[in-house]
C-alpha cells in the first residue's frame, strides 16, 4: 500500500492522508506506542510545548497511534495537548514507515510500535530527515535544534 492513499481519522474528527497537509513546508510526523503512557505523555508535552517554534520554521506537528479517536480525545484534554493526533489502528501508516515492528523490552520479544519521528516535505512528499528507536524524554527539544 502506497504511504499517499493512506486515509486515518485525526483528533479534530476529519479523515487526512499525509498529501493533505499543505499549510507549511514540512510535518513532523512521529509514531508514539499509547496515549497517556509516562513516556508518550512526555513526548506530547514536549512537543505540545514548543508548537510554537515549529511553527516559526513552518512545520506542523502530528502524532500517530494505534489508540482510538476517544483515546486520542482523552489525552489532549487530560494533558492540554495543541498537536493534532492520528488514529492508526491496523497500523497501516506505521508499517509503511517501518515504524511497526519487533520490539525487546525486559528480554521479552514482541510486535509494536516503534518511537520514531519523520520531517516530510509536503510539496514533495518526501522524507527529509528521520530518527528512529527514540528516548521520549527531550525528543522535541533535540529535533528543534535539529531542524
């Protein structure tokens, strides 16, 4: 399946496709495991902190998921999230970014989301730079200083 005809349903109720987002230059697109987790709590909140700043170089935040639109909804309130969520429960989207996959925690091997974050340009529609197997804590902070 193509990365552009991938429809999800997004926290603001409307379905998108990656091509969709046309407002700025790039989205930064990261795939985090579970709403309300201590570690992607973490990373919504940096990122939710320094919206702003992206924004000024013209790149707009959205974060993936398996989790419900309910979920997503939850969160965003619980932690007065302002980034825009994507709910991906076949993990399509994850897959196609390689960001689905086998996972070792506690040498215990299993299937799931892996943390990693995409700049896209939106014109082209092209990955510009990418980190994979990412620590939440300080992500946000470590991109903007990279872009």
């Amino acid at each position: 399946m193509s990365i552009s005809t991938i429809t999800l349903e997004a926290s603001d109720g409307n379905m998108y496709k990656l091509s969709d987002f046309t407002q700025t230059d790039k989205i930064l697109l990261y795939f985090y495991p579970k709403d309300n987790t201590p570690g992607c709590t973490k990373q919504a909140i940096g990122f939710t902190e320094l919206h702003e700043k992206f924004l000024e170089k013209n790149i707009r935040i959205i974060g993936v998921s398996p989790d419900s639109i309910d979920s997503h909804k939850k969160f965003i309130e619980k932690q007065n999230l302002n980034i825009l969520l994507l709910s991906d429960p076949e993990k399509e989207l994850a897959t196609a970014f390689s960001a689905y996959g086998e996972k070792k925690n506690y040498g215990k091997t299993y299937m799931g989301i892996i943390r990693s974050t995409f700049l896209i340009d939106t014109k082209t529609q092209e990955i510009v730079q990418e980190w994979r197997n990412v620590k939440a804590t300080g992500h946000a902070e470590r991109i903007l200083k990279q872009v």
